[in-house]
C-alpha cells in the first residue's frame, strides 16, 4: 500500500496481521456505523456496504499505523501477503515484510485515505485503492514528504479476520500538483 525506505524515500510496506486485525470482526454487508470516525469518503450514502466495510477496515488500519508505525503496519498482512514497492523488489511474506517495516512514529508517520474500492460478489475478498503521504526527515533533520497512490488487496482468512494479502504503491510524478494531497 505505500512506499517507505527510512529515512527518506519510501519502500513496500503492507502485509501482516495485528492484534487488533484479529479482533476486528466486521460484517462486510453492513453499513459502518454513522457515529464511526472515518473521513468524508467513508460516510458517502453511495458507497455499497461491502466497499464502505472495506474503508472501515482501511481507517482502522491506518489508526493502528499512525499509533504503531511499522510494527503496526506489518501486522495487518496475511502470511502471504505481498508488498510491491516503488522501484523495489517485490518482498514476500509476512515476515519478509516484518523484517523491512521497523520503522516507529517519530521517524515515519504513513498516512493514507481510501477514494475508492470493490467488494467480491461473495463478500470474502475485496480491494481498495487511494492517495498516501509519507512523512519522515532527512539525515539532517529537513522535512521530507513522498506522496502517490496504492492499491489494497483485502481477504477474509479462514478465522473471519481480514489481512491484507497485497499492497502495492507508485509514487507521484513531480507534475503530480494537488492532485493526491491526503485530506
């Protein structure tokens, strides 16, 4: 899903299992609560119930990864899940994509928001796809911001839980102008 490489540019990232993941026990046919905290794109009434249960899981993911940074973020990914970075090699496996996502919050803050997705006809796989902004300094304490888009791909595991099973990224072309600010 977005890019990160400490401390400047950003590398893959997305695929694990959290504790939280395993806690979060969604029904994707289900409208998300409207008192829920998720951005303008997750209340929009037009959204089917399965993409809107799939932003819910993208804002909490998010949640857990701004608070976590990349322990975090690796727990989201299913033991194959599949991290395809910006100019990187492809990085295989939960523990492969563990091994790469060390990085904390004070040294990296990964934000993203969902503009757009789809639900399997089943209800047990499904992908979304939006803007990242990644924020980190460089080796002489200067700002660095990496903007792009990603692409998520969800499915249920066998215990209910949803992982992420493919996270990919590309990062903005220079020209990109405001196109892709994350709200």
């Amino acid at each position: 899903m977005r890019l990160f490489a400490l401390p400047v540019s950003l590398a893959g990232l997305l695929l694990c299992a959290s504790a939280s993941a395993q806690q979060l026990q969604l029904d994707p046919l289900t409208k998300p609560s409207p008192t829920a905290n998720m951005s303008s794109a997750l209340s929009d009434p037009t959204l089917s119930p399965g993409v809107a249960f799939l932003f819910q899981l993208e804002a909490q993911f998010a949640r857990d990864t701004a608070k976590g940074g990349g322990k975090a973020f690796a727990s989201w990914f299913a033991d194959d899940g599949v991290s395809l970075g910006n100019k990187q090699a492809p990085v295989l496996g939960h523990s492969a994509i563990a091994s790469q996502t060390t990085w904390t919050p004070d040294q990296y803050q990964l934000l993203w928001t969902p503009q757009g997705g789809q639900m399997s006809p089943a209800g047990d796989m499904g992908y979304t796809w939006g803007h990242y902004e990644g924020h980190a300094k460089d080796k002489n304490g200067n700002a660095v911001t990496t903007s792009g888009r990603y692409m998520t791909i969800w499915r249920k595991q066998p215990d209910g839980q949803w992982k992420v099973i493919l996270d990919s990224s590309s990062e903005e072309p220079p020209n990109a102008g405001d196109c892709c600010k994350v709200p």
